[in-house]
C-alpha cells in the first residue's frame, strides 16, 4: 500500500467531498451544494417527480417529500389508471403532451404515424464526467448526473443532465432526446428544463427593455395564470434578459428566498411561468418553440442550451453573489478569466465614421497620455464605409481613410504602449456592398419577397457552412494582419426574413443560425486566444451566457448617460457581474438623452464596470484631463476589487429611490468601495447613511470619502451674496472666480468596526438644499454622487498620513 502523505490525503478527503455532491438513496437524487438542496425520485409508475429545492436539508427518506393525492381531483386524469396519480396535479420533474398534464409542457415530439402522445418513463441514471456538446456550456461542475428516460412505444431515448456547482450554490440542466425509432420525429417543443414547485406569495423579477435602456428590473406578483418572458428576434434581446428571479414577496437585497434563473444561449428563448389554482408553479425555460420545428431522423439526437439555477434564502444580493461567482468562474474561460481588464479609449461617439489615421492617432495618443490601455478602431475602417448604409461584408480597409492600412495603424498605436482593438460586424451585409454583388445568395431574404431591414443591413445566412468558412477566413486574416488585441463584435439589427438557402426544414433557422454564430466563435476564439472579445448588439441586445462563455465582456447598453447608467448597470448586476458590464465616459451633452452631467458621476458610474471612454480627448479642457488622469490613476490601483470583488446594491435601489449606492469589498475583506449617486436634488431628502456589510465585524475600518471639487459655478446667482462686490454672471470675473476658487469639499471619514458599517452604518453630512452651505455641507446637486474608499484601518500609517498632512 502506498504511503500516503499529508497532501494526498487532503485531496482525497476533498475528492471524497466532491463526490457525494449527488446522493442516490433508492430511486432518490438528492443534489447539494453548499446551501442548497435539490431532490426528485423516481416513482414505481416511472414518472419523475420533483420533491425540493431551497436550503440545504438532511434527508432519510421520500415519504415526507410526497404528494398524498388520495381524495381524487375532480376533472384531472389518471396517469396510465394508477391509483392516485393524478398527473396534472403532481409536481414532475420532466412534463410531456398527451398523458393528462394539461400544463405548459416541457417536451413536444410527434411521431408521424402516432401522433403528439408523449410518455417518458424512468429507466435508470449514471454519474458521468461532464459530456461536450455543440453548444456552449459551464465548465468544472463537482460532478454531473444523466438521468435516462425512455418513450418506448415511439423509442425515444430522453437525457436529463444535471451539473452540481457546491460553491457556486448552482444546478444547471439540459436535455437530449435520441431517435431510436425507424421514423423520422418532430419536435416542437423542448425546453433545457422544468421545476415544479409550490407557489405561495411569491413574486417575478424580470429584466426589460428596449435599446438605450436595457435590464431595467420590474417585478409582479405571482397569481394564477402564465407569464412568459422570450425572445422572438433571433438573439437573445434587449426587451426581456433571460434572466429572471421568482422571489417571496418580502424578500428584499438583504434577507428572504429567491430563486434565480437563466440560460446559456444566445437566440429566441422562452421563460414560462404557470401557476394552477391549486398554487403548484412551473417554470420552463428554453429554446423558444415560435418558429421552431426541428426534423429528428433515426438515430440522430438534439442537446438543448444548459439553464442555470440557483437558490438563496439570504436575499437578492447573495442570489446575484452566485450568480456573479458562477459566471467568473464557471462561463468565462480562457486567458482573460480573472484577469483585469484593459482601460479603453473608443473613437465611436469622437469620430463616428468620419475620420482618418491623423486624427485616431491624436485620439490614441491623448488618452494614452491619460493612462488609458487599449484603443479601439470603431465602425468605418472598411470598404467604402462612410455612413451606415454600405460595405457590411467588405472586410478590408477603407483605403481612403487609412491609406497605409491597418497594419500600420495598428503598429504605430502598440507603438505609443496601447493595445489595438478593432470593432467588426460580421453577422451583416448591406445590399451596397462587393460582397452582395458577389453572393448574394449569402445574405438573408424569402425567395420571391422584399425582406425588411435594419440599419439598411441584411443578415448573413450563418445556417450556411459557406457563409461560415468565408466569415472564419475573412476575421482570420485581419485579426492576424492587423495584430488585433482586442475585438468589439457588433450586431445591429434583429431577424427577420427567416429563410436558409441549405436548409430543407425552415422550422430550425433560427437554432441553426445561432450554432452557426457559435461555431464561428469556437473557431475564432480557438485561433487567437490571446484577443479580449467583448460582445455588442447595438448594445445590450444579446448580452447573455452563451456570449460569455466565448466573450468575457459585452457592451452594456450603447446609453452612456450617467442617470441612465444607473438603472441598466443595477438590473445587469442581478445576473451578471461587473467583470462583463462594459462602461464608458462619454461627452456632454450626451448623444442619447443630451443631458449634461458632471464628469465625475460620470466617471463614478463607469468605474462599477469595465472602465473605457468615448470621446474626444482632445477636447478636454485641462481641468477635466486632469481629473480623468486621476479618475484613471485610481481606477487602475482598485480595479481589481471593482471587476471582481463581492458586489452588494444597498436596498432601498435606484429602482425604488432617488439615491442608491453599490460596493465591493475585496476578497480579503480588507477593502471596499461605495458608489453613491443621486438622481435629482429635492428639498428635504431623507438623510444618507451608508450601511455595509461583509466586512469582518471586529476589524476597524476607516471609512472616508474622495474629496470632488466643488464648482462654484453650481451656485449660480447666489455667489454674490457671500462677495463683497456684485459679479456679473457668467462673465469674465465669474469665470475667473470659478475656475480659481474651490470650496472645500465635505469631509465624510470615520473610523469604525466592520460591524457598526453593518448595522449602524455611517451617516453623511447633510447635503446643501438651499438653506446654507459652509465645508461641512455635500453638494451633490441633480446627478450628484460620490466614492467613498473603506479601508482596513491601521493606526500606525493613519498616524504617519496625519503627520505629513500637518506638516503641508
Ligand atoms: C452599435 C454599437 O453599440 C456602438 O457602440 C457602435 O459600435 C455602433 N454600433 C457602430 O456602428
């Protein structure tokens, strides 16, 4: 027997860990992650049904678990004449047409001679390592379970596959049907899973929107009836996020059950919720079965997108805590997961497409005298684009503005110390193009019909291999040529038209378009691990899982208004952490709202998110680059806690207040750091404290703000009752006053235990509200807001700071 060392038996022990995640107690799958329990059994009738999910509990055996339906049940059916098997009644962990459950359903497959009766029954299980599929998916699962149905009359083989993720507290399911039959099948409908659960007081969080305003939260309340969230433009869409969270009706940031959901993919999706009058709840979430028919030969199978679920019985913070561990951990993969991220200067909203390398490069050089990392070429660098109406699919340089190409563009930028990035959209043709006079097979349109369009763009058919290899070999190449470091992937328009010139069933488009899409991404991504790609459909029109499992960051929304900012980047944080939330500084007016707000609201907003700007730098007046230089400066020192610390929304948030703030403390809890922002200045606000928690009770912090110049303009009128002589306003003197004289700004620092943050909090200086102001008064105006840096408190540094600070 080998000897066994300290270090192997630790690993055992941890393996041994690991392992029991799934338990299998006669016919009973009992799922657990750290806080979590999930459990279903097979009855002896071979129906599936589920028992649990919430928090972690022991279990001895299924009877306590199960329905007593020994009363009848008045109009319902009997599953196959068995006693008590009420079907419709009966919470299943896999729902199917034709046997008495008239619920929403989970599975639709018809048989051409048989019909639409479905009967899936139990045959047996595995624990098997995690199988590799076409589609994107999670990755390091503690272990993973296949669970086998069996349809025998029309020999359908049915997979469910569970993943347990201990530490994330998720479980994620998919499922596979084989075609063991002779005919061909048909599915309509095959959701990636069902959970049937009770519903008493609970409520639906959902994330909606439109362009310019994505993920903004709403909630209702869970009665009788079906509510569904989808998306029917092809991509995942901006007007309902796949995620979504069912929550009791007083769970709020803090405290309460939530449940949390979402699905990795990136085309049509359906959310389905049905809650009965006996209060039994079922959701469904998958691929959405508008337009879709899917032709299933013999021996052929189908995989469905992964869901991902999670649980907490601590609030909506630690859902979205899980939420955000899973995805840095578990979606993300390649050289840039848990790695820091760049500093962008974008030229879109500096330059929009007109430009020429003088100008990019006096772009690139300001910001790279900022401090800024990475420069990114927008649209307009190709074919003869110089407006939004040609060359998507001419992938070649635009000779005219960039004479010496990109090569040299991209040489002389890595030159000065940036990285290079460049903004493509190759999903897209415009009919004014050299590729459409060449193929214009290759684009997207119904023989015989006008197609519609968008942003006077068509679709590429991406269902063609054809179009794939040309798309594959065109990015091969300028990515390579151009040395890109960094690639912005765009798409600006949603499907319509839906036709493939090689498919025989047009029922499978719109699937078949995104594997397309992901077997491009799979190659690209292949080829050139070394790029950061970040995703954008016009924003955020597709910023979901399966882009992140190829694309660590997504352009969030193409708004870039401070106000705005506020209410996309709180409903993006529910799912999604702000490692994947693009975020830039932009020019006032802003190009979308033409609303004027201070630079550092600005700033103070982007740096909870992947920091970049978007303007012309060298419109800067030398204040404001200084205060970007020193925006950047910090961004930089604490940018690891922002991208990738634990993230907290104080409750009450921007969804139900004027004033909100986030955090994040870093993962040794000796730091963290609050951004407070205010939407408009009324009289009379309520006071502003600050509450935090995660910070170790009995540690001293100290808690202080970052001093922002106060502008005196801000005052207005009101400064010539403090001067000695009457100022004309806006005029020479008053320009000169303000651009010389700061106020001093409020001082908000405190030494404190990580405890009183929590309970007590720390309370702000009053804000000014037309009553009186002196340096103990916050000015924070319409579209104020604040940093503050809460730090491990050491007594002999404070000292040291003290004493060089008296000393000037
Ligand atoms: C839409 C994107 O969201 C913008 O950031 C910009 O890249 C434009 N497309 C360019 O056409």
């Amino acid at each position: 027997m080998p000897f066994k060392t300290k270090k192997s038996r630790l690993v055992t022990a941890l393996k041994k860990r690991s392992e029991n995640m799934i338990r299998i107690i006669n016919n009973t799958f009992v799922l657990l992650t750290e806080q979590t329990s999930y459990i279903f059994s097979a009855n002896p009738n071979g129906l599936l049904l589920h028992h649990y999910y919430g928090p972690r509990i022991p279990f001895i055996d299924v009877r306590p678990f199960e329905k007593k339906l020994h009363g009848g049940a008045g109009t319902s059916c009997l599953y196959e004449g068995q006693e008590n098997q009420w079907i419709d009644l009966l919470d299943l962990e896999a729902s199917f047409v034709g046997k008495g459950d008239f619920r929403e359903p989970m599975i639709s497959i018809s048989h051409p001679k048989l019909g639409y009766t479905n009967n899936f029954k139990y045959q047996g299980y595995e624990l098997i390592k995690e199988p590799i599929e076409d589609l994107p998916t999670s990755y390091d699962s503690n272990q993973t379970l296949r669970i086998d149905l069996y349809d025998d009359l029309y020999a359908i083989k049915m997979e469910l596959y569970y993943k347990v993720f201990e530490k994330a507290n998720v479980i994620t399911k998919y499922v596979k049907v084989i075609n063991e039959s002779k005919d061909t099948l048909t599915i309509h409908k095959i959701m990636s899973h069902q959970i049937d659960m009770q519903a008493s007081n609970l409520s639906l969080l959902s994330f909606d929107g439109a362009w310019a305003k994505e993920r903004h939260r709403h909630s209702q309340p869970l009665t009788q009836g079906i509510y569904v969230m989808d998306s029917k433009s092809g991509v995942s869409s901006n007007k309902h996020n796949p995620f979504f969270i069912v929550k009791g009706e007083s769970t709020s940031e803090f405290h309460g059950d939530a449940y949390g959901f979402n699905l990795v993919y990136s085309g049509n999706y359906t959310s389905i919720i049905e809650v009965t009058p006996q209060q039994n709840m079922r959701i469904l979430q998958g691929i959405n079965p508008y337009c879709f028919e899917w032709t299933l030969k013999t021996k052929k199978a189908f995989t469905t997108p992964e869901a991902v679920l999670t649980f907490t019985n601590q609030g909506l913070n630690s859902l979205s805590q899980n939420m955000h561990y899973f995805v840095n951990q578990h979606i993300v993969r390649g050289l840039w997961k848990n790695r820091v991220r760049p500093i962008l200067i974008n030229n879109w909203e500096a330059t929009y497409f007109n430009f020429n390398e003088k100008k990019l490069i006096k772009i690139a050089q300001g910001a790279k005298d900022l401090g800024v990392e990475l420069f990114v070429l927008d649209d307009g660098w190709f074919g003869n684009r110089n407006n939004d109406q040609t060359s998507l699919g001419d992938w070649y340089v635009n000779t005219k503005k960039l004479p010496k190409g990109l090569s040299t563009l991209s040489k002389k930028i890595k030159k000065m110390g940036l990285m290079f990035g460049l903004w493509v959209e190759p999903e897209m043709i415009n009919e004014q193009s050299e590729l459409y006079k060449a193929h214009p097979e290759y684009a997207v349109r119904v023989p015989g019909r006008t197609p519609s369009t968008g942003r006077n763009q068509l679709l590429l058919d991406l269902t063609n291999k054809k179009v794939r290899q040309y798309l594959i070999d065109q990015l091969s190449f300028i990515f390579k040529n151009a040395q890109v470091d960094y690639v912005k992937w765009d798409f600006n328009r949603n499907m319509t038209d839906m036709y493939g010139t090689t498919l025989k069933n047009q029922g499978e488009f719109f699937h078949k378009y995104t594997l397309g899409l992901y077997a491009i991404l799979k190659e690209l991504t292949k080829a050139f691990p070394h790029v950061l790609f970040e995703s954008c459909a016009s924003g955020g029109n597709r910023f979901d899982l399966g882009m992140l499992c190829y694309m660590p960051q997504v352009w969030t929304s193409d708004n870039t208004d401070y106000l705005e900012r506020i209410y996309i980047q709180t409903g993006t944080s529910y799912g999604y952490p702000l490692s994947t939330m693009g975020a830039h500084v932009s020019d006032v007016p802003n190009h979308q709202t033409l609303r004027t707000t201070p630079l550092e609201s600005r700033f103070n907003i982007s740096c909870f998110g992947l920091l970049g700007y978007e303007l012309d730098v060298k419109r800067l007046t030398l204040s404001e680059s200084e205060k970007v230089r020193n925006h950047i400066r910090w961004y930089k020192k604490n940018r690891k806690t922002l991208q990738y610390g634990t993230f907290y929304r104080s409750d009450p948030t921007c969804f139900d207040a004027n004033s909100s703030y986030f955090y994040c403390i870093n993962n040794q809890k000796e730091k963290a750091i609050v951004g407070f922002y205010q939407a408009l200045l009324h009289p009379s606000l309520p006071e502003d404290i600050i509450k935090i928690k995660g910070l170790v009770d009995n540690k001293k912090y100290i808690f202080t703000n970052i001093k922002q110049p106060i502008n005196l303009s801000i005052f207005g009128g009101l400064i010539n009752l403090v001067l000695p002589i009457q100022i004309t306003l806006n005029g020479k003197i008053h320009r000169i006053i303000c651009r010389l004289y700061h106020p001093k700004p409020e001082d908000d620092t405190y030494i404190v235990y990580g405890k009183t943050l929590n309970y007590a909090g720390v309370r702000l200086h009053q804000q000014f509200m037309g009553t009186g102001f002196n340096d103990k008064v916050r000015v924070l105006g319409d579209f104020g807001s604040r940093l503050y840096v809460i730090n491990h408190f050491n007594m002999k540094k404070y000292r040291l700071k003290r004493k060089q600070l008296s000393r000037g």
